[in-house]
C-alpha cells in the first residue's frame, strides 16, 4: 500500500518505524514538507515567492516560503507518486492561520519562523468570521484538485488533537509538566474545539473518512524519541491507533492488512483470516496484567498465538497480534530471527576475533510491545567489561507472548535450525573461529543458551536457567505455555548436550542452592557434561539473582572467551621467538640480556628509531625477519 502522508508530525510520524513501534515498515511511504495550510496550497507559488521576495521577514520564513509546492513539492510528488493514500491533518490551519495578500493569495503564518508580519497581509485565523468558510472552500478545491492529478487516491483526514494529559514513558500523569509544556487547558480545548469543529464540517459536506483521536489513551509523550516536547509527540498508544485505524479503513477499499476485531467472548475460527487480531479486553490495564486478570481473555491470547500470532502493541483495552512472520522492526532480521550486534567499543586490534551471542531474559514482561519484551538496553555495560575484540550478537525470542526459550515449537519448527544458521552467519562475517563463541543468557535466555550451545558445540554460561518452567505455571502461566510449548524443557536440554564433544568445564551452569526453584531441577542435568556452579549467595529469589551477580557473570564470560588463547610460561625458552623487546629499553641497557637466548623486535618499532644499529645488541645477530618481527639470537 502506497501512503503520502502530509500536515503536522502527528500525522508524518505514524508510518515511521522509528518513531511507531508496531509499525515494521510494510507500507511504501513518504512524506510531504510539514507544516503549509491548505490555503497556501491552493494559491500561486509565483505569487507567494513574490511575496517572500519582497518582505522584510526572517530568513528561516523566506526559505519555509521558497518551497516550491507545485513543481517540486506536493503537487509533484503526488502526481508522480499516485499513493493508494492520502493522510493529512489541518493542524496547520488551525494552530498558525494564514495571511490573506491583496489578490487573494493565502500565504502560512507559520508564527515559529517569523514573529511580525507585513501590514498589507491580512492575518485570518479561527476567531475570524469566514474562517471556517474559506478553509472550506479550499478544502473542497484541494480535493477536486487531488483526484484530477491521482484520481485513485483515497484521501483520510487525521483527526489529530493537543491532548488533555501528559505522559511519562506511556504513564499517563495527573497534569503536564509545565517547565516543558505551556498551554493552559483552556488554551488546549480552544484549539481543539476549532479543530472539531472544522473536521466535522469536512466530514459532514465532502464525506472523507477520518481517523478519530482516542482522548482517553493518547497523551503528550514527554520522553519521546527526538528529544523534543510538545502536543503532537505522542505516547505509543496513539500511533498504534491512528496506524490501525488507517489499515481497517485501507481493508475496506482493499487496501493494506486485514484486521479483525475479536472480544473475549467470541469463538475463534480454526484459521484467523486476517493479518491483524485486535483483541478487546475491558480492564483497568492496559498491558499483559490485563490477561491475568481476566482468565476469558487469557484463554483467547492462547487460541491466537497457537496460530503463529504474536502480541505487539495495544491501543486502549485493544490488544493488537500479528503474524509472527510478518513482524518487522527496527533490528535487522534473519529469516524469521530478530538480531542486533553490539561491535567491540575499542577498534583496535588486539588479537582475534571472538563472539558472545546473548540469548535475552522477558524484560519488561507487562509491556505489550514485543520489542520491549526483549530489546531492553538492560546490561549497557557488558560491550565494556568483556575481552577485547569481542562482538555481541543479541537475539531476541520473537515467539508466542513471552517467548518459547529459543526452542522449536509447533508454530516455530525451524527456530533452533535458524539460530545456529545466524551465529554461523555472523561468525563468518566477523571471522570468528568456533572455539572462541560463547553463548549467554540469564533465566529463560539462559535455558536457550543452553540449548543452543549444546546443539552447536559452543562454550556455554547459561546463568540462573528456568529449565523447568512449573513454578510459573503454577503462578498462574505467566509464561503462556499451556497447551503451547512444554513447561519443562530438561528433554530438550538433555537431547541438545547428548552429542556435546567439548569438555564440561566449557558449559558452565551458575546459580545458587539458595533459590532450589531453579536450582534443584539444574541438578538433573548430566555431570558428564556441564560444570554446576553454586555461588551460595544469600540470596532466595530467582529475580534477584542475575542483578546481583553481574560481576561474576562477567568473570565467567571473560574465562570462556579467552581461555583457550591463554598460555601458562615457565621460560623465555617456550616462547617462538622469545619475547618481544623494545628498542627504546634495548638502547638504554634496561634489559637485562645475559640469560637471555633469544628475542624478537618488532618491525613497526624502526620506524621511529632510525638510529638503531647492532652495536646496541653485543652477542646476537639477527637470524631472519617476517612481516612483524625481527628474530635475533644469542651466538
């Protein structure tokens, strides 16, 4: 589906992934300059730049009026581009007005970029009489005008609005931070009464569909993405909705996804047919603690995922799943595995490559985005603590509602085959060799590490592994595994290490005696094969484990990443070359040379002692050279 999305950013941001979680980029989009009135649109370009041209305004102004919309711009655009949509918002028309020029041109006040404004431009706004009237009149012109130059556009009206609250990472707040935001609530339901006013007139005389603004969800976002605070950067709840709104409209021209709508009480077909499920659950959550609360509503979310759905977003009460194969983020993607590299903070080289695949624990288990779920920036410190050279592969477990722990399921039955085909793919690309891949993971990422490891032969540090999921189960399936995937996964984990050929001291199983949920049922794993690591920490719950035993991961990490390139010296004599020795020490006698047999120099060290001649080296000579080293031993 082609979209051309045109007004304010309330509307230019929906279909952009960066700042849309839960849209994956499926659409072809593009975007038209932001911030022009309809008025200004439907006037001469020729007779605004004259206007421009000859005013005393800002240069910021003059250029906002330079754009050529006719040639270069929209109209252009729109003709060469024929979108199946047309998404736009009057934000513009309402929040700066225009200025009326003397031969009828209409002309953006754009208040940001210029301040004052010439008195032979007549400013019109909505506290103006013919206001309404004339915005009509060219919203009725520009229509006219879009169909004859994209005759199959369907033109949508985003109902945007200044909402009433604030939020705060997605939490609504009880009134808006003033230090950022300054509209008094009267100010904000002037401009939205106008914008009401005259989308109700759009709607009613030129039946154009819209999409409503949903005043109970959608706040200011105050942490948004771009830094920046004001009433048309939203939380995440409003471009799921107008996103959604759009593709259910788009489903009735036969355009873009279907979308179907299924309440807690419906029976669900055998076989969904429709690209998106919005489930509708009533509860005072508006995140997966609504599932929990609501055992209808929970056994649904089971019926939709064994159809290979995957929750990501919620608009209100509405929770949206797709099909997992259609999910697409910003991360880059291998066949149906979700990945992001972390490359080594220092680009020096050091010695050769080496890879830690992280396998991800359930995040943030009460947000209903999938990314969320997985990609949180929860260990930002590892790229800095670890052994040099060291790439990160971060796989999330893109499956179900909380993920299957890196295992096949019936809906997944590739997934492992996958993942061992991606750490080889990304292996190769950083040549990496085998022995120096470490796979990691805490909790359920600790249970794939495991799996995967042992199924790949690669070192292993699963930390804290839920390989029996029972406990979660009885706590009311907080994992969604009934009647999905096996709630006790030691079989899996068992078959994955049966053909296991590195030595058990290369898997190493961390945890406490202290929290026996996880640790008893460990202790079943082969002794053959895996090295049980009791940290006797005085700590009792599984939650707390990992948080407090960073450090220690850490050193086990560095062990296995490093382990087999460490060498154990007893003398010079066991070193090829011998050691390595500077000219800079050499020349001032600081070494010490009289037990000394052999020794290297390295080439890269001539270069800035030019002066360096055998004398400094009594009783050596040099007995060959490659490209790093000059080898020289005692005669």
């Amino acid at each position: 589906m082609k979209i051309l999305s045109m007004g304010s950013p309330a509307t230019t941001y929906v279909f952009n992934k960066k700042i849309n979680d839960t849209y994956g980029g499926e659409h072809i989009v593009k975007k038209v300059k932001e911030f022009y009135t309809i008025g200004h649109l439907m006037s001469s370009y020729a007779s605004i730049k004259k206007f421009a041209d000859k005013s005393n305004i800002s240069p910021e102004y003059k250029e906002f009026l330079n754009w050529n919309f006719e040639n270069n711009g929209f109209w252009e655009k729109l003709k060469s581009f024929q979108p199946d949509i047309l998404l736009m918002d009057l934000f513009s028309d309402i929040y700066f007005g225009n200025l009326v020029l003397s031969d009828g041109t209409y002309v953006t006040r754009n208040i940001r970029l210029n301040k004052t404004f010439p008195s032979e431009a007549v400013r019109e706004t909505f506290n103006d009489k013919n206001f309404y009237k004339n915005l009509q009149y060219h919203v009725k012109l520009f229509l006219r005008n879009v169909n004859s130059l994209s005759p199959k556009t369907h033109v949508i009206f985003n109902n945007a609005r200044f909402p009433e609250k604030m939020s705060i990472n997605g939490l609504s707040q009880k009134k808006y931070n003033h230090d950022f935001y300054k509209f008094s609530i009267d100010t904000i339901d002037r401009y939205n009464n106008a914008w009401a006013k005259i989308d109700n007139l759009i709607y009613k005389n030129e039946g154009c569909r819209r999409v409503n603004f949903d005043k109970k969800h959608s706040f200011a976002e105050q942490n948004f993405s771009n830094g920046k605070h004001w009433y048309y950067f939203y939380n995440q709840n409003y471009y799921s909705d107008v996103q959604t709104q759009v593709e259910e409209i788009a489903a009735t021209w036969d355009l873009g996804p279907t979308v179907k709508k299924i309440t807690a009480d419906d029976k669900i077909s055998a076989q969904i047919d429709a690209n998106v499920v919005l489930l509708d659950v009533p509860s005072k959550h508006t995140d997966l603690r609504a599932f929990r609360e609501n055992k209808k509503a929970y056994e649904q979310v089971k019926k939709i995922i064994k159809q290979d759905y995957v929750l990501h977003g919620n608009i209100g009460n509405l929770f949206r799943f797709i099909k997992r194969k259609n999910l697409v983020g910003v991360y880059p993607k291998y066949l149906d595995l979700h990945y992001r590299i972390i490359p080594p903070k220092d680009k020096r080289t050091y010695g050769p490559n080496r890879l830690l695949v992280r396998f991800l624990g359930f995040s943030d288990q009460k947000s209903t985005s999938i990314f969320k779920r997985n990609f949180k920036a929860d260990f930002t410190t590892l790229k800095d603590s670890i052994a040099k050279n060291t790439y990160i592969l971060e796989i999330g477990d893109m499956n179900l509602v909380a993920g299957s722990f890196y295992t096949n399921t019936e809906n997944f039955p590739d997934y492992e085959k996958q993942i061992s085909e991606l750490v080889e793919l990304i292996a190769d690309k950083y040549l990496v060799d085998s022995s120096r891949i470490v796979m990691y993971g805490t909790s359920r990422g600790a249970t794939g590490a495991l799996i995967n490891g042992g199924l790949n032969n690669y070192k292993i540090l699963a930390a804290d592994p839920v390989v029996d999921g029972q406990a979660w189960f009885d706590k009311g399936d907080l994992h969604y595994t009934a009647n999905i995937r096996k709630i006790n996964l030691m079989n899996d984990v068992l078959s994955s290490l049966k053909d296991y050929s590195l030595s058990k001291e290369n898997v190493l199983v961390m945890g406490t005696s202290n929290v026996g949920v996880t640790f008893l049922p460990n202790l079943q794993l082969p002794s053959d094969k895996v090295t049980m690591v009791d940290l006797n920490m005085d700590i009792f719950d599984h939650a707390e484990l990992n948080g407090k035993s960073v450090p220690l991961q850490l050193a086990m990490i560095n062990y296995l990443l490093i382990k087999d390139d460490l060498s154990i010296r007893n003398s010079n004599e066991e070193i090829l070359g011998g050691v390595v020795l500077s000219i800079k020490d050499l020349k001032h006698d600081s070494v010490n040379l009289s037990n000394v047999n052999k020794f290297r120099i390295r080439i890269d060290d001539f270069i800035t002692n030019e002066d360096f001649n055998a004398d400094f080296l009594k009783g050596f000579i040099l007995i060959k050279t490659d490209e790093l080293y000059q080898f020289w031993e005692k005669y």
